[in-house]
C-alpha cells in the first residue's frame, strides 16, 4: 500500500540531474578520498535513516525523482521496485493510448502495425489495448 503524502516535495536545487531525471551528488567534496557521484535521495535517506541494505533501492512514493523528502520515500525490494516501475509505466502508457483514442477518433480506423509503430509497442501489446479499450477499460 502506497503511504499517504501531507507534505510537499523538497528540490534542494544542486546535484546534476541524469538523463533518467534522478540527481547526483558528490558524497564529499570533489578531489577528496572517497569522493564520488551518488543518488541524492539516497544520500538523504541514508543521512537521516541510515544505510539502505544490499539489494534495496529507495522508491519515490510521490513519483517525483528529484524530491529529497523522506517521508515520500520508501526503502524496498530491488525486484518490487522494478516490477511496480513497469506495472505504472506500462498503465500510463495505456491510458495515454485509450485518450488519445478517445481524442481522435481516426486513430481506430489505423492498422495495429501502424498504431504499434506510432506508440513504440509491440502489436501483441496494442492488441491487448485495444481489448481492453473496447471494453471500456480506461481511467482518464
Ligand atoms: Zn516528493
């Protein structure tokens, strides 16, 4: 169950951001022994909870990957993270899909190779979509 958030994101502003949208910072100053680049929110997570254990990865609640706010944080399972990642990843994606069919309606008259072209999926993935569109199955 994904804990409630009553406070609002914290973007302390440095580090430098990766392609992936998560911060790096240096652990002590640049030059130093021991110095280099880590996650920032696990940096904060270790500094004020303590060290996150082998196999462990921090999982923003909030879904925002540069907040440094503990509380919407959550320290799991390396293999969770990654299926509950793909598993909202995947209903975006989904719902992104099912609007835009919703939106303009030319895109139902399209072929599944043309449509799995155009969203970057597979066509037994926009099958599945379709099925589930036509079913009425969308939260938009
Ligand atoms: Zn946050």
């Amino acid at each position: 169950m994904p804990k409630s958030i009553n406070t609002t994101c914290l973007d302390p502003g440095f580090g430098y951001e990766n392609g992936d949208g998560y911060v790096r910072i240096w652990n002590y100053p640049k030059g130093e022994d021991g110095a280099r680049l880590v996650m920032r929110h696990r940096w904060f997570w270790e500094l004020q909870v303590g060290e996150i254990p082998d196999g462990y990865e921090i999982d923003h609640v909030c879904k925002n990957r540069r907040c440094c706010n503990i509380e919407h944080f959550r320290c799991i399972p390396k293999s969770q993270h990654v299926v509950e990642n793909n598993t909202s990843r995947y209903s975006r994606d989904y719902n992104n899909f099912a609007t835009d069919l919703l939106k303009y309606h030319y895109l139902q008259d399209l072929s599944q190779p043309k449509l799995a072209a155009k969203y970057g999926k597979s066509q037994s993935t926009i099958c599945n979509w379709l099925k589930k569109f036509n079913k009425g199955e969308f939260h938009v």
